[in-house]
C-alpha cells in the first residue's frame, strides 16, 4: 500500500468531531459476603463510562472498571480530561496520540492525583478508549482494520 493510500485509509478510520462528552456512573451491588477475593468481600462492581459524540449521533465509548464508591472520582476525572477533546476531530486526536495522553497524565490539575495511580490512570483508561471507539464506527469498520492501516511508528505513539 502507497503512504498516500495508508493515509487515506487512517483519514476514512478517524475524520470523526467530537461535539460534546458525557460520562456515567455505573454500578452493580452482588450482594453481600460475594466479593471477588479476600480483600475485597462486599464491592459494588461498577465502571465509569466516557462517551464521545459526534454531529451524526455516533458515539465513541470508553469504559473503567472499578469497585464502588471511588467509580464517581473517576467519573469526574474522566469528565475533565473527556472536555478537552470537544471541538477535535478525532483524526486529530489519534494522530500523535502518545504525545496528547501523556499531556492529558501530566495535567497539573491532576497532577499531584497520578498519573500512575488509580483514579487519574482509570479516568485516562476510560477516555482512551472512547477515543479508539470512535474510529471504526465513523468508517463502519472494525477496530483490528483501522490498526492494521497504521506505520508502524504510530501504533508506538498511540
């Protein structure tokens, strides 16, 4: 495949603007005394919820899992990063990726948070992937088809 053909291909995955972001707190009690280990005996599975929405009514969404109480901090530290994506489109977003996520770790808002503990890596995590969501479905292609378009030094940056 040419460079002009690979870069057409990468266009058709990712020209997607984001108009604006949701985010949802979503939580499942099991009852108690069934916890998943033994630390954890009575958690509330739950997952923060990111979604990306474009002009046409496609949504790009990105889930967290996490186990109880602290879903709604991630929630809203999903929220704050997912805001600064309105406006883009997600061909921009996507294509130095690794630069805009390392950007988004070291915002100092959140900064004495993470990025490498849990509520700042989750909200990351959930908004990461309503970004690679939003790709396939604006070219109605699958996610591995999209990747498989990509140089090799993109995948690393993304």
């Amino acid at each position: 495949m040419s460079a002009a053909a690979r870069n057409s291909a990468i266009v058709a995955c990712f020209d997607f603007m984001i108009q604006k972001i949701s985010t949802r707190d979503a939580r499942y009690p099991i009852g108690h005394g069934h916890g998943s280990d033994a630390i954890h005996k009575d958690p509330i599975y739950s997952y923060a919820v990111t979604q990306l929405h474009d002009d046409k009514g496609r949504t790009g969404v990105g889930l967290a899992f996490t186990l109880g109480e602290g879903n709604q901090l991630v929630c809203e530290a999903a929220k704050f990063y997912a805001e600064r994506l309105v406006g883009k489109s997600i061909e921009e977003i996507m294509a130095d990726f690794g630069t805009l996520q390392r950007a988004m770790a070291d915002e100092q808002q959140f900064r004495w948070l993470g990025p490498h503990k849990g509520v700042v890596q989750l909200a990351l995590a959930s908004v990461t992937n309503a970004c690679w969501d939003c790709g396939p479905k604006r070219a109605a292609r699958r996610y591995g088809n999209c990747c498989s378009t990509f140089r090799p030094n993109n995948r690393r940056h993304a």
